[in-house]
C-alpha cells in the first residue's frame, strides 16, 4: 500500500453539520492525490469559528484529518506561540507518519523551523518529498522562511518549487502548481473560443485584501484613470477578504469605476467571474506561483500581474498577459490603458496564446509527475 502524511498549516474547521472542511485549493489537491495514494493522513491547523465559503469537504474516508492548534501571525507573541506548541505539533506529526510510506510537508510556514529539522533528522530513512508552495528567490523573505529554504537546500530529499532557476540544487525539481480539474479544462476551451473584448469591461482580483497584494495599488491605479477611459470598465470584482476590507470598501466608493467586493466565494463561482472577465489584476510584493493566474489563463481572463517569482516564466508580456515590471500604482494604471487601447483580433491572440497549456496545471498532469520524480525515486 502507498499510504501518504500530509503536514501542513492549511485551514480547516468544523461545518454546523459536524464536517470537517479545509481551505478548496489545497482540499481539492489532495482528494486527487487518492489517485496516486491509498490513504492520506492530514495534520493540519484547526480554526474556531464559521467556516468560510472558500472551504471544501474531503470526498472519500480514506482521508484522515488530524488538527493541530492555529498558530502563526506577524507578532512576536504569534512566534512564541509556535515553540511553545512545539512539542504537541510533533507529537501528532510522529504518531501520523508510523504507519506512513511517504510524507509530504508543505512550506514555508511557521512550523517549519522545527518539523522540517524533525523529518530531516528523525525520519531520514523516511520517504518523502517537501513543496515549496512560496517564492524560492524571495530577497527579503522573513528569517523563519530563509531558514527553511536554507535547510532544504542542505539536504537530500526531493523539494518540488515554483519555476526554473539556473542555481537550483539537483534534488530542488520544477513543478507547476496544480489546479484544474479535466472538465475545467474543456469548459476553458469553450469559453475562450466564445470571448470577446466588448466594452465595458469586467476586471478581477482574487485572494487577501491587504497591502502585500496590492490592493493599494489596484485603486489608486483606478482613480487615476480619466473620465473616458473608467467608462471602459463596468466593475472590478474583488474576491477574497481580510480584517481592512471595510476600509478598501469605502476607499472605493470615491472611484468612478464599480468595485464590487465579494468576500469569499466558492470556487465554482469564482470560475464564473473568471468566465466573465476580461482580465485579473495582481500587482503583488511577493509569490511562488499563483493558482488564480492558472485558472483566469484557462477561462481567457488576461493576467496583469507583477513580475516577481516565477510568474515571468509563465506569462510573457504582450504575449499571453501583461507584466508590470515595477510595483507601483503609475505601473498599473499604464498597463490598464494597455488593456483599454487592445482591439478585439489582439485581445483574442492573447487569450488564444498556445505559449502555455492549461493542462500542464491539472491535476493528473501533477500526479503524473508525482509518480516518476518522487515515488519512484
């Protein structure tokens, strides 16, 4: 049997029905893994309160959820916090991988500093592979994250990460990020092939409503826009939501363009704002390599996103989106009127860009290569 623990700071709470549910996109991987793997074991944070819509069931028995407390945050006290549950954490983590084939530990998180040095150092004969879900060349990463991309530089075992990069260590492999079911895939096609650039537009963002997103960025770059250019832009959906959305809220009431605020979404509807829009704006500080562009190539929603990561490996500008080469809202806004200046025949060649197959971003091509790198390594 192949049976797969899985460590890893991924949200979970309890429904009112007593299900366990986890944040969609990391859920909806791992219900695939059972493709590839006979039982999954979870060990994974558990949150108090109202799950959120962005939260999914897991769909068989065969995966096993077992919660460690929520830790994390950006003060001191947050990171005490964490060692002081140290010794639970690992606990847990050792029970979860006695009957276990293969780990896979999911970084960078704040318990990192210390499972990681646990898997390398206790479980050495373990098989396992870390991902690396962040930005692996980040310059100014916190110190927590320097010290776990340090280790796993230092050692042995596979770390699957975002793009391709010339100092890579061999045993540090290449992997898109997976996030498209098969019938995603042909809906995508369908949806490309009926897409038009019809004014007014509809643009998009998805994920946290805070700074380090660009969400400052964003709106800024909107009140900058002049009469007869917001007019060419029926509303921005902003999906996603943090403790300073009601501030944005009324920060956005003084534009003359529509900002619609969603707050979380399922993911089925945020793939129908995807469907609709004619582009997702992500001006971010700071990535590993973004589900949400994936997914907005495959509905033909152009990306206008930062150039930090790997993202430039993955959207070339004026080919198959826009790049903004500096974080600044002046940047944003003269790749918006980029986007407003496209005629219907460019707008279409870049949505039709061959340049990138949204299969490479699907969940069997990921379990693929999960069998011939890692479980057959």
């Amino acid at each position: 049997m192949n049976n797969l623990t899985i460590i890893s700071h991924t949200e979970h709470y309890q429904r009112e029905d007593g299900v366990i549910v986890g944040l969609v996109s990391t859920v909806t991987e791992i219900n695939h893994l059972l493709d590839i793997f006979d039982t999954i074991t979870h060990v994974a944070m558990f949150h108090r309160g109202i799950a959120p819509l962005n939260t999914i069931a897991y769909t068989s028995n065969r995966i096993k959820f077992v919660p460690i407390p929520a830790l994390g945050g950006p003060k001191f006290a947050d990171k005490l916090s964490v060692l002081f549950h140290a010794p639970k954490i690992l606990n847990r983590v050792h029970r979860s991988l006695k009957n276990a084939d293969f780990f896979q530990f999911r970084a960078p998180t704040g318990i990192g500093v210390f499972v990681i040095p646990y898997l390398l150092f206790f479980r050495r004969k373990h098989k396992g592979w870390f991902k690396y879900a962040g930005n692996w060349k980040q310059q100014h990463a916190p110190i927590g994250y320097r010290f776990q991309r340090w280790l796993l530089t230092h050692q042995d075992k596979i770390v699957t990460i975002n793009g391709v990069w010339e100092d890579q260590p061999k045993q540090c492999l290449s992997f898109e990020n997976p996030c498209l079911l098969s019938e995603e895939i042909k809906n995508g096609i369908t949806i490309r092939d009926h897409k038009n650039l019809t004014f007014p537009l509809e643009l998009c963002f998805v994920g946290r409503i805070e700074p380090e997103k660009g969400i400052d960025l964003i709106l800024e770059a909107l009140g900058a826009l002049k009469a007869h250019e917001a007019s060419k832009i029926s509303v921005v959906h902003f999906i996603g939501t943090s403790d300073q959305i009601n501030s944005y809220i009324e920060r956005a009431k003084s534009l003359a363009v529509t900002c619609r605020f969603h707050g979380m979404l399922s993911r089925s509807k945020v793939h129908a704002i995807y469907a609709k829009a004619h582009a997702i704006l992500l001006p971010s500080k700071s990535e590993g390599f973004p589900k949400v562009i994936a997914e907005a190539l495959n509905y033909g929603c152009l990306p206008i996103v930062a150039n930090v990561s790997s993202i430039g490996q993955v959207i070339t500008d004026g080919k198959n989106g826009f790049l903004l080469e500096k974080n600044s809202s002046n940047e944003v806004h003269n790749q918006l009127l980029r986007l407003l200046s496209l005629t219907s025949k460019a707008y279409r060649l870049l949505i039709h860009n061959n340049h990138v197959s949204p299969e490479i971003f699907s969940y069997y091509h990921y379990n693929k290569r999960l069998m011939r790198c890692v479980m057959n390594n």
